[in-house]
C-alpha cells in the first residue's frame, strides 16, 4: 500500500516552539482495502445537478476560505457538474500527486486532445510519459538555460526600456504578457523575440484559451474553431523552428561539406531536436515530429502563466504599493522591497559588471526571494486537478473513485487579494517549498520534493516554524512529483532578470495601487495594471 507519512519527529504530538501541542494528524494517504468503510470527508454535496457551483460563481475566493475554515484541509463539494474533494496543505497535496497514475490521474477537458495534442505531456501517462518528460527536460534543465540568459536580458531590457519611452500610463499586464512571449519566442522557438512575433504569439494564445473556455462547436466563427486554426498557426510556428534545428544540426556536423560556420540557432528547440534523434536508438523510442509539436504547445500553455508571475512585480515593487508600509507579518512591502533589490544589484554589478549572465543571478538572493514570493501571493496557477482513479483513503477520510480532486498549491488561495507581499519569509529557507522552514519556490534549482521532511530534520515544526517571525506558509507554485513543472527554471531566470533590470534602472507607480486580481478564466489584475513608468534618474 502505497502511503506517505508524517515525519516521525512530529508523527505523535510534540510540543513547538509556540507552546502549543502539535495534533498528529492522519496525513496518509492510501489505497486502503478497507476504505469503503471510512467516511467521506466533510463538507456538503449542495443543491441536486448544480451542487455548490452558485455559490463558487457568487462567493469567489471566500468561498474556499470559508469552508477550509469549517471542514479542515480536506473537505467535499459538487462544483462544475462533479462532486470534488478540495485538498489543501503542503503534506497532502504533495502524497495526492505523489500518487500519480496509482491513484489519481490527471483530469483535463476532452479539447485538450486538440488544443494542445494526444502526446502532450499533460495527457501523456505512466513510463510513456516518463521516457517524454526525461527526453524533453535537458532542454529546459538549469544548465541548459544558463546560456540563454544574456538573450533573455537583452529582450528584458529592451522591452521595459519600451515601456517606459511610450505613452504613460503603460498596460502593465498586457505589457508583461507580450515581454513573456517573446522570451519565449527567443528562448525556446529559436526567433528574435520581436513585437510582432510577441503580438502573434500572444492572439494564438487568446483565440487557444478562449477555446477551452466554449463549446467544442468547429466551425470558422466559433471561439472553437478560431482556436482549433490558432493551435494550426503555431503547430506551424514550431515546425519552423524544427526545420531549422535540423539545418542548423546538418551545417555544424563535422561530415558537412559546406565548411561554413555553424549558423547560430540555440534554443530549447533545437536542444529538444537533437534529443528526438540520440532518443530513437534507446528504449525512449521515436519522438516523432508531431509530439515535438504536441509539446511545444504543452510548453506554450505553460508559459501563459509567466507574463502574470512578471506583472505581480509592476504591481507588488511599484514605489506606491499598497504594501509600502511594511506588512504586519513581519515584512518590508513594496517599497522597502524594492530598495533591498536596489542595493544587491549595485553589489552584484561592483563583482560582475554591468552585464546581466548566469552567474549575476546566481548571486541574487534577496531577487530569489522576492521571486519565490510574487509566485506565492495570488498565485497564476492556484490549484492542479485530478480524478481518483480507485477509491482511495486520506486523512481517514474515503476519496470515492471518479471525484475529482483538486490540489490547491499554497495557502494564500484562501486569501487571494488579501495576502501581505513578504519576501523575508524565504530568506534563510532552504530550497524547498514551504516559506516554514522547508518547501519549493522551486526556481533556477528545482523544488525539493522533502519539504516537510526538512523541516522536522532541522527540529522544527513544519506547521509552526517561520523564517524572521513570518508566518509559515506552504508554497508549491511549479506542483509537485512526476508531473511537476517543466518550465520551472525558465519562469525563474526570466524573473529574476526582470527584477535586475527593473531594479537597476527604473521605477514606476501603479494608478490604482488596491487593485486586485480575479481568478476566472485565469488569474489576472482587474484593471490591466495600468503603471506609470520611467528611467531612474
Ligand atoms: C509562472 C509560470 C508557471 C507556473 C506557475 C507553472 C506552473 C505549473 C504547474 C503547477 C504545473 C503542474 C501541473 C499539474 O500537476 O497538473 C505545470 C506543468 C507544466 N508546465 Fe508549467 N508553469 C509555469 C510556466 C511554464 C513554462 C514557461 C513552461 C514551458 C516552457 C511550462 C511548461 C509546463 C509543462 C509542459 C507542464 C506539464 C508537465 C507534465 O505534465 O509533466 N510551464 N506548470
């Protein structure tokens, strides 16, 4: 039986540093043979057909506070036609994903199939996807990234410099979106990550995601079939990219007969080509040209969240933000926050020059942490979801087979618009995911998968322990286990990036420095984040 449990320091009730008694929890979960006895967990089933849905729509972001609040971590619903069990809590979410192929499957919409492709990672399962997933992450590995990291600055810095010589006050969100897809351009489809590329690149993605969000009715003036022709225009985007990896291969092997120099085509692409071919003589198999398609597009979805990571910098460094004037757990806000990057930036460029490389990054630490905290706060990926497989137990309490499941990846999902920007609550952390002592902003080097293992290594609590005071959180903003982000050290290096350039050589207000963000369709400010930004003097 597979099962994950507690460490053994805190698997019986110790007292923490806070007094209090730690309750041992029943944090397993397992597909326990006699689960069918167990009760389901908490919580209601709702109205007959509709369920819950109603009050999700009217509610918003309280509606998972209030319940988390009555029924505890793990607590049942019927939302969106399906009863569905609601996980929270570092230790359970990471066993339920832990649990991949065993006991859940991953639960995406039947367009999936087409929007992205039947060999995407996302529908890929078991060693198929495994044998995919290690083929495809060299290329997206740290060491491989490293190189690209001047590419992706230069692009960081023309593209803020841009916004900051145009008409004020500049669409932050919609900026950040378009400097994200041309990092993306640049770094994995091998193009020069120009504005009209950006632009191109960020229609297909509105026309792919309004797509999933309507009736799968193709025809040329549905949202559906405008989204079906956009996944045609970039599967055509990527098959460019692919004939000139293969061009680029042939004109630097050593049996070329055109004695020309190598042409500089470097990208994830090609590092993604080349893997394609060493892998047809191996177990791995044939990656044909059609999977290479189907998960560029995987990656491509991917990357929709990494222009609203880069927006919740505009919104949470901007000198009036709403944090400005410290948090009350503890941390700096905006302002102060910015001051700190301000500061480690002069010391970075007094070691490295004023160039932004690999090894500049490496030396932020203060910029890591602010980074792992704009991926925690309002989060651009609150929750992942699953379907149960078989019945299986957690907490005590019976998940029934065919609910689906839904993993939320931090606490501040229950707090959304409401959190406290605190970077000091990872500073001190060690690479991990939680802010308490353990746990994975992931970032340039990958998430631990022991969080709360490391935690109670150390003596501490993993629920009670805090770096600086902060109130400990969990924070799983790339997932956890097999099917864990493959773009993790791309959106990290891309941030910090952005964070050096910002802090090095602008500054900016936000016009409505309270303006929150709303979750449906995806994550977003409800005003576009509209700031007014400027070079430092
Ligand atoms: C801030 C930006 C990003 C966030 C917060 C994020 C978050 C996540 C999360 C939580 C998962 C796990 C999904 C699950 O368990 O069902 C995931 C998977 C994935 N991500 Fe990201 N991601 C980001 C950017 C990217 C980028 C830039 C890429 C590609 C270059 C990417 C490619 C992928 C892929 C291909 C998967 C599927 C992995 C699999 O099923 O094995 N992501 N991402």
């Amino acid at each position: 039986m597979l099962r994950a449990e507690a460490p053994a320091s805190w698997r019986h009730g110790r007292r923490c540093h806070a007094g209090a008694w730690c309750k041992p929890k029943r944090p397993y979960v397992g597909a326990a043979a006699a689960s069918s006895e167990l009760p389901l967990p908490e919580g209601s089933l709702g109205l007959p057909v509709v369920g819950e849905t109603l009050e999700l729509i009217t509610s918003g972001d309280t509606f998972g506070t209030s319940r988390r609040e009555r029924y505890g971590d793990v607590y049942k619903t019927n939302i969106l036609g399906a009863p569905t069990v609601m996980v929270y809590g570092e230790e359970a979410v990471r066993a339920v994903l832990a649990a991949e192929d065993k006991l859940v499957a991953s639960d995406w919409p039947q367009v999936t199939t087409t929007l992205v492709g039947p060999d995407s990672l996302n529908l890929l399962t078991g060693p198929r996807h495994g044998a995919v997933k290690r083929a495809l992450s060299d290329a997206f590995a740290d060491k491989a990234l490293r190189r690209h990291v001047p590419a992706i600055a230069a692009l960081v810095q023309e593209y803020v410099a841009g916004w900051a010589t145009g008409p004020q006050p500049t669409p932050g969100f919609e900026s950040c979106q378009l400097l994200s897809q041309a990092v993306f351009d640049r770094v994995v489809l091998g193009g020069a990550g120009g504005r009209d590329r950006a632009a191109q690149l960020q229609a297909i993605m509105a026309a792919l995601q309004a797509g999933f969000n309507t009736p799968p009715l193709q025809l040329p003036f549905t949202d559906y079939g405008k989204a079906v022709a956009a996944r045609q225009e970039f599967g055509q985007l990527v098959s460019q990219s692919i004939q000139r990896s293969r061009q680029a291969a042939a004109a630097a092997s050593p049996s070329s007969s055109s004695g020309s120099p190598a042409p500089a085509f470097d990208c994830a692409m090609a590092d993604v080509v080349a893997a394609a071919a060493a892998a047809a003589s191996t177990a791995t198999g044939a990656l044909p040209d059609s999977l290479l398609v189907d998960n560029a597009t995987a990656a491509f979805f991917g990357n929709a969240s990494t222009g609203p990571s880069l927006a919740k910098a505009l919104q949470y460094l901007a000198t009036n933000s709403e944090s400005d004037a410290g948090s009350s757990d503890g941390g700096r806000g905006g302002g102060a926050a910015m001051a700190a990057l301000r500061k480690e930036q002069q010391d970075i460029m007094s070691r490295h020059g004023p160039e932004i490389t690999a090894e500049a990054l490496d030396d932020m630490l203060y910029g890591t942490a602010v980074a792992r905290e704009l991926l925690r706060i309002t989060p651009a990926v609150p929750a992942v979801f699953r379907l149960a497989l078989v019945d299986f137990e957690l907490q005590g309490r019976r998940i029934p087979q065919g609910w689906r499941v839904w993993c939320h990846l931090g606490d501040s999902v229950t707090r959304y618009n409401k959190d406290h920007f605190n970077p000091e609550r990872w500073l001190g952390s060690s690479n991990s995911s939680s802010s308490g002592g353990g746990g994975g902003g992931g970032g340039a080097t990958a998430a631990s998968a022991g969080g709360v293992a490391e935690a109670a290594a150390v003596g501490g609590c993993p629920m009670h322990s805090g770096a600086g005071g902060a109130k400990p959180e969990y924070s799983l903003p790339f997932g956890s286990g097999v099917r864990s982000c493959l773009g993790r050290n791309l959106v990290m290096s891309e941030l910090l990036v952005t964070l050096a350039v910002l802090a090095r050589g602008f500054e900016w207000e936000t016009v409505n420095p309270a303006e929150q963000w709303g979750v449906v369709p995806s994550p977003a400010p409800k005003e576009g984040l509209r700031v007014r930004l400027r070079r430092r003097a």
